[in-house]
C-alpha cells in the first residue's frame, strides 16, 4: 500500500489500536497527526537555527574525513 511517510498506514493503525480503548475517530486521528507534527517542527526551528548560526560562523564546519593524530 504506498503512502507518503507511512501517513496514512499511521493513522490507519491509530484509530484500529485506539478504537478498543473506546477512543472514537476523529481523537484518534488528532493524536496522530500531534505525534507527527510536533517533531516536523521541532526539526523545523532546529533546521533554521542551524542554518542561521552556521551562517555567523559560530559553528564550527563537520569535516567528513578521518584526522590522523
């Protein structure tokens, strides 16, 4: 079954778990949309502070190659 990062198989698993717990639909769908989100956009504001510091130069650039001592 495709979906675009799983989305759909997600919620499709909350609502099947969350629904013998008495929990009705669109609570469930909530849920999962919160638990998806809420990490895209803590990423997000860590992506742009990021971005922003490397930009000033207050981050040291990551070298990708081994250092020989």
């Amino acid at each position: 079954m495709p979906s675009i990062n799983g989305i759909g198989v997600r919620d499709s698993g909350y609502i099947l778990l969350l629904r013998s717990q008495q929990v009705d639909t669109a609570h469930a769908l909530s849920l999962s949309f919160l638990v998806t989100v809420v990490p895209m956009l803590i990423s997000l504001v860590g992506g742009v502070l990021f971005v922003y510091y490397r930009h000033r130069g207050l981050v040291a650039p990551v070298s990708l190659e081994e250092e020989s001592v």
